[in-house]
C-alpha cells in the first residue's frame, strides 16, 4: 500500500517501466484490443491522454530491405510525472525482429547499465533520455549494443494504467512468487492472475521483491511484454483488427516523424510474433563505479549474436 | 458508421491468346459495409475512396488471377507498396496470385461478394490505411480440365498519392479441378511487411 507521500512520490518516479511493457504490446499485437472494440462496437473515445509517443528514428530509413532486414525496435519507460517533460529512460527494452524468421529477441537493459552517451560522456543509460530524448537515447543503445534502432515507443506512468484498462487487462501466468508489499504493492502468487492497470504496474515495478532487485524487475517486465503479447494473439488478429486498434492508438499515441502506414507496420511485425519464439534476457551486468554497472565480459559477444539478424544463435 | 457504396470494374476480354477461344471475364465488385477508424475527432467515408479501394481490388483480382490465366506475364508489383515487394514471394506468392496452371480455353469467371471495406482516418479526417475483405471465386477451364479457385481473406491498403496500394494479406486460397496443375491444394499467407 502507498500510504505516505514519500513512497507514492518514490512510487512515481522509479515505477513507470511498467508502461513501457504495455506500449510494446500494442505495438506488437494490438489486434486484440481492436478485436475487443469491433466485437463490443465501442468507438475509443477521445480521452486527450496521451499513452505514448511513437519515433521514427533517423535511420529507420537506412533499413536495407522493408519486410526481410532485421528491424530495432527500443521500448522506454521514462520517470516523467504529469507536466514534466524532461524524463530519464527507466525501463529499457531492445526488441530485435527478424520478419524472415519470425523469431526474436528482447533484451532488457537496466537503467544503471553504464553507456556512453554520445556528446554527454560516461553515465547511466537512462540519462540520455533526459539529455536528448528518444533519439539520444536510441543512438545511446544502438551505439552499446551495435545496431541501429528504427522506433522509440515511450510511456510514462500515466499512460501504463489507462493502457492496461483498455486492454481490458492481462492474463499473467505468474511462474514465480512475485511479492512486495511495502514499495510497489505486488502480491502475487505462483498461478494465473488476471491483472489490471494498477496490479501489472505493481507486477512490473516490483525489485524489492528479488535478491537481483531491478534485474530481476526488467525480466520481468519483458516477461509481461510477451504475456500480453501471447493473450492478444489469441484473438487472431489480423488486417482490419489491426486498423481498429490503430485508431485506438491514434486518440492514445503521438507519432513522431512517421506516418500510419509505418504503425500499421510496427503493429502488424508485432502480431506476427509467436511469443515462443521471442527470447526474453537481461543483458550481463555486473557492478559499476558510482553505482553505474559495467557491461560483463560476455555481453559484447551477446550483442555481436543480437545484432547480426536480430536472433540469438550462441545464447 | 455504415454506408453502401458501388464499384464496378468491367473487365476486358484479353486479346492476344490466339491458341485460345474467346475469352470474356465476368467480373463484379461492389462494397460492402463500410466502416470508418478514426484517429482524430473527425473522418468520414468518403465515396471516391471506396470506389478506389473496390477498383483497386478489382485491379488485383484481374492482374493476379485473370491474366496469368490467359497465359500472360503476371504484373502486380505495381499493385504493392515497396514495402511490401519483397514479401511477395514464395508461399506468400502462392497465396497472391495464380500462376503456373495451364491458360484458359474459355472465358474466365469471376465472382465477387461485397467488399467490406474498414477505412482508417488521420487526424485531419484524410483516410490514410484500408483494408478490404475478399471473398473471390474464379472459374474457368483448361486443356485439362476445369479450374476452381477460391480465395478468402483480407488486404490492406495504404494510401500514398492518389493511388491505394497493397502493403499487407492475409489470404487462403483453395484450389481445385483438374485443371489445377498440381494436385488440388490450399495455400496461405499473412505477410506484414
């Protein structure tokens, strides 16, 4: 429970990755919301919140080949609080599609994960963000990890309980206990739980939870990213679903340097991932100077293996 | 919001099979239901683009199916976005387009439900996404045999210029007859370029 000001502010600030999770999928599968929409017939309302924002990155159009090259795809929760716009990335997913193969990889990032930030030296990933918004911050891990990210899908945490609510919430098969009562409010026990908004934040921000803390809080929140996945593509999506969703997407979701032709695709490379064959892992982190953690001695050749086709073949 | 709207492409005899006897396709479209997505607080149907959307179908149909059956090189490419070129390949292929049985020896008929048509609005009310639902029937006869081709399913189109194109399927196509060359069979695809 929050029942003081300083742990909801606490609450605020270091919790908003959840969000990040659900952006992903509805970028990934949105279909089964569109599903939902055209079975009830309930047309979005225009709410004038904005869920999301959608980036086109600078070498989005450098892909060599639309529809066979390996696409990027970087997945961000920021820390922003209602009326902030300067915001550090504190969940930071690298989603890898090979369309060919149709496998995948997430690799989830830590937001104390040292990096060099170009123009900004040696800091926390999740500083550049703050320092120059989606595009230094897509430019930051794509410089660490080696690719280039095509799209920036950020969230906030306003955004992650509205957009869970009108998924109409997600069934998460709990595969491990998942409880902190104090700080993030998770309770979860082994099993299936139908969550909504409020309860997948908790699920997703949860670190005081894990003897790996904030590790264990990102694999978590890509675990998240393929439940909901795998629920949306039950809904057999397909084309016109799709459309229904985006529409959704449009009253919830700034696009930024793209158009609806670029999210129908974003949307329907998502739906077209089996989530069994999606790899969900953090990247080997270990400690760090000034609490910033260093890139283990494997983790360069993780990237060389990502970075190729967007598969793990080696891990 | 539902509105009916017609289209029609009449289709012309293709001329130049001369193994061939007359050939005159059959071809109706129409819409269907017509529903409208939008992303702003305004956006309408507007005819002239569901009478593009049912023309471009027509188009597909005719250049995918009808003429290869006539024997002539297969031309679609100009039908699909860039984007989704590529991905028109292979099994998608297959699905796509009906090439590789023997040409007609008589008219080709094709025979069309109504195309329901979900129309996606930007915010400025402008349709800039699609799609079409399809359910074709094509017949015909070859040297072989009669030809039964039918091919259920969605296309979505994008909007660039004044063209719709297609960027995206996902179709299931069953044939049969003995004049399918091969065995009778039943293909599919969902591409998302």
């Amino acid at each position: 429970m929050l029942s003081t000001g300083t742990n909801f502010r606490r609450f605020m600030k270091r919790t908003v990755s959840a969000v990040s999770i659900v952006l992903l999928a509805v970028a990934m599968g949105t279909a089964g919301l569109a599903a939902w929409w055209l079975k009830t017939g309930r047309m979005p309302i225009a709410s004038g919140a904005t869920y999301m924002t959608v980036t086109k990155t600078a070498s989005a159009d450098s892909t060599p080949v639309p529809g066979i090259a390996p696409i990027f795809v970087l997945v961000v929760g920021s820390d922003a609080r209602s009326g902030e716009t300067v915001a550090r990335g504190d969940a930071i997913h690298l989603v890898g599609v090979n369309p060919q193969s149709g496998q995948a990889t997430m690799l989830d990032i830590p937001r104390d994960t040292g990096a060099q930030i170009p123009g900004h030296g040696t800091d926390k990933i999740n500083a550049a963000m703050s320092s120059g918004g989606a595009q230094l911050l897509a430019d930051t891990v794509g410089n660490l990890v080696g690719i280039k990210v095509s799209f920036v899908i950020t969230t906030d945490f306003d955004g992650f309980i509205g957009m869970v609510n009108e998924l109409g919430g997600v069934d998460v098969n709990v595969i491990s206990r998942n409880v902190d009562r104090e700080y993030s409010g998770a309770n979860f026990e082994v099993g299936t739980t139908h969550m909504n908004g409020t309860q997948a934040l908790a699920f997703s921000r949860n670190r005081h939870g894990f003897p790996s803390g904030d590790l264990k809080r990102s694999e978590n929140q890509g675990y998240f990213i393929l439940q909901t996945l795998s629920q949306l593509r039950t809904n057999n999506p397909g084309p016109t679903a799709t459309l229904g969703l985006l529409g959704n997407l449009g009253r919830h979701a700034r696009l930024v340097n793209m158009g609806w032709a670029d999210a129908y695709r974003l949307g329907r490379l998502g739906l077209s991932l089996d989530p069994q064959n999606v790899r969900n892992l953090v990247i080997p982190v270990g400690s760090g100077v000034g609490s910033r953690l260093a890139l283990l001695g494997n983790a360069r050749d993780l990237f060389n293996d990502f970075a190729d086709d967007g598969v793990l073949q080696r891990h | 919001m539902l509105i009916a709207a017609c289209g029609s492409d009449g289709e012309k005899a293709a001329t130049d099979n001369q193994d061939q006897t007359p050939q005159v396709e059959k071809v109706q479209f129409a819409a269907g239901d017509v529903k409208v997505v939008r992303t702003g607080n305004t956006g309408e149907a507007n005819l002239s683009d569901v009478d593009a959307l049912v023309s471009a179908t027509a188009k597909y149909v005719r250049q995918a199916s009808v003429i290869p059956m006539h024997g002539e090189p297969l031309k679609i490419s100009d039908l699909l976005t860039s984007a989704a070129r590529p991905n028109a390949v292979g099994e998608a292929s297959d699905a796509l387009t009906d090439v590789g049985d023997s040409p007609a020896t008589d008219s080709v008929e094709v025979i069309s439900a109504p195309l329901p048509i979900t129309i996606l609005t930007d915010n400025t009310g402008i349709a800039a996404l699609a799609t079409v639902s399809i359910d074709v029937t094509i017949s015909t006869k070859t040297k072989t045999g009669a030809v039964k081709i039918h091919r259920v399913g969605e296309l979505a189109f994008v909007h660039e210029g004044s063209n719709w194109l297609i960027d995206g399927w996902r179709l299931t196509v069953n044939r049969d007859g003995k004049g399918i060359a091969s065995a009778p069979r039943t293909s599919s695809s969902t591409k998302a370029p």
